[in-house]
C-alpha cells in the first residue's frame, strides 16, 4: 500500500549501503527472503446465490493467480460481520481492503478508520451512498440502474403495439443494497411511459432462490392475472418457476419471465424457454480487482468508477452461448 511504499522509499537508503540490512515489517519491500507479497482482506457478502459463489470463486482463483495473500471473510448477508472483518483486516495490517458492501448506507466510520490507518479500500459489485469518496479508492462493478432499463427496454419492445393492461410482479433483491435499488429504479423508469404496463406487486426475494419461490408462490394467490415477472436475480426467478409450475401454469409462455445475472442455471432455463429474457452481470470480477489492488498498493491514480462489461441474452442467444459459460 501506499504507507508500505513509502516506508519502503525512506529505507532505500539504508538498503544501498548495507545489503544486509533486513529493514522494515513483513510486508515492506526490504523483507528478508523476499517476502514482499501483497495483503488483500476481501469481505463477501455472503453465499446466497450461484452469483455469489462464481464471485467468491474468481477473487480467489485470481488472487493465487496474481501472487497476492488473501484474507477472505464471509459476511453471511449481515453488515455488522462486514464491519467486524474491515476492522480485523484494519488491525492485522493487511495492505488493500476490498469489500461487496450488503448495504448502501452505514459505511462511514468504519470506512474513514480505512483511511486513517492509510489503508486503501476498494468496492466491488455494491456501491456505498457515502457522500465522502476520498473513503474509497475505486468502485468496480456493473451499472445495475441500467441493467434494470435493459429489463424493461425488452419488455416495452416485447408488448409494443398493445393496449391492454401487462400485469408485472416484481422479486427485489435484498431490501437496500445497492442493486436491488438500482434495478428497481431502472426498470420503472422505462417502463413509465407506458401506463399499461403496471407494477403490481413488488417484494423481496433476497436474492435466495427459496424466497424467490415463496414469495412467488404468495404472488400467484394474491393476484389472479400475472402475466410478467421481473426478478432482480436469476436464482430468485429459478425459485419462481418452480412456484409457476406447482401452480399449473408454464413459466416463459403463460407468465413471461426477465431476470438479472446470466448464471449458468438461468441461461439454461433461458434456453429452455422457461426465461424469455436475462440482463447480464457478469460475477468474474477477480482479475479486475487485483490489477486495481496492485496499483492502490503502489500509490497509483486508478478510475474511481469501473464498469464491468456485459451484455444481454434472448431464448437463442442463450442456446449458443451455454456450452460456453464458465459459471
């Protein structure tokens, strides 16, 4: 990091006078051995989709991949476990904090015990709301307000022409994290300008394929006429076609079904025809995140926003790609 760094460049003088100087901690670059590898704590917010897992998996992968030591902490969806481990990572020094925040809000103090200790922070996947950036050194992850206008541009150009009323239910995400906000917000933004297409019920599914169901299932008792579903991830509209067909109807003809993510499970039900349309968020963000840790580390100026790149998916466009898909 840049604290290391800078230890690193006071002692260089003493280095060239004596090679045997063996100065500095563990981690600063005159270390004994050559043992100069950098630290990254990486707080995840959990298990609670196959996005998740793919997530966690290319971090790891690419942090062995990059020489870099990782120190992983899974949150287990709560915010007080993520806070817990960046004060851990805080006190065992590691070099670069990165973490998927479960919630927009509430990251200030812990972020700004970051800053003063010369720690930079990085945010992957999920942003913060704080109004201070200097608390973070960069944001990598998708724009999930337009991933949520990509779900609703399909559905306006899927129901062109049509006059009567398109009854929508809704499965969000977890309840203030920063994509099921965005998403909801994208979503009803495009689809506003056509009053025939009506919200009518909207709950969270928290991203969980068997809340997705449930919740679904309270969906097809409540509301006689469901004719889309918008669910902010794929395993939550995995969950719902389960409930769909228990009910007797087919997912994909009777109720026609958009999702986010483009996991493997869900571009297979894409190609089935089970999902009619998927938002792509690609979870591989692991080789992003340590060339942006490496250069943190260094003191480098990194892009305070980067975006990921993704792309959409219809029923034969899924077909082709799914022999593909590594996640």
């Amino acid at each position: 990091m840049v604290r290391r760094n800078y230890a690193a460049a006071v002692l260089g003088g003493l280095m060239l006078v004596s090679s045997l100087a063996g100065c500095g901690d563990s981690g600063s670059s005159g270390s004994e051995g050559g043992d100069d590898k950098l630290v990254l704590g990486f707080s995840q917010v959990g298990a609670e989709s196959g996005w998740r897992t793919a997530n966690t998996k290319s971090i790891q992968d690419s942090a062995a991949a990059a020489g870099i030591e990782l120190k992983f902490s899974d949150a287990q969806g709560k915010q007080e476990n993520q806070i817990s481990a960046i004060r851990s990572f805080i006190t065992q020094k590691v070099d670069v904090i990165a973490f998927s925040p479960v919630v927009t809000s509430g990251w200030d103090a812990v972020l700004k015990e970051a800053k003063d200790a010369g720690i930079p922070v990085i945010l992957t996947d999920r942003a913060v709301d704080s109004q201070d950036t200097s608390l973070y050194a960069s944001f990598i992850g998708s724009d999930f307000v337009e991933e949520g206008k990509k779900a609703g541009e399909w559905l306006v150009a899927e129901t062109k022409g049509k006059t009567e009323p398109v009854n929508i239910v809704e499965l969000q995400g977890t309840t203030g994290s920063a994509p099921a906000l965005d998403r909801q917000k994208g979503f009803a933004e495009v689809i506003a300008a056509n009053p025939n297409l009506k919200i009518v019920k909207s709950q969270t599914g928290d991203f969980k394929r068997a809340d997705g169901k449930t919740v679904m299932e309270t969906f097809l008792q409540s509301v006689p006429d469901i004719d889309v579903l918008y669910a902010h991830n794929d395993d939550m509209g995995l969950g719902a076609i389960e409930a769909i067909e228990a009910a007797g109807k087919k997912p994909g003809t009777d109720i026609k079904i958009i999702t986010v993510d483009a996991v493997k499970d869900g571009m297979t039900a894409l190609a089935d025809g089970k999902i009619n349309f998927i938002v792509e968020c690609s979870p591989l963000l692991g080789p992003q995140l340590m060339e942006l840790a490496q250069k943190v580390d260094k003191g480098e100026t990194v892009e305070k926003r980067v975006l990921t790149k993704e792309t959409t998916f219809t029923q034969e466009q899924a077909k082709t790609e799914l022999p593909n898909r590594q996640y």
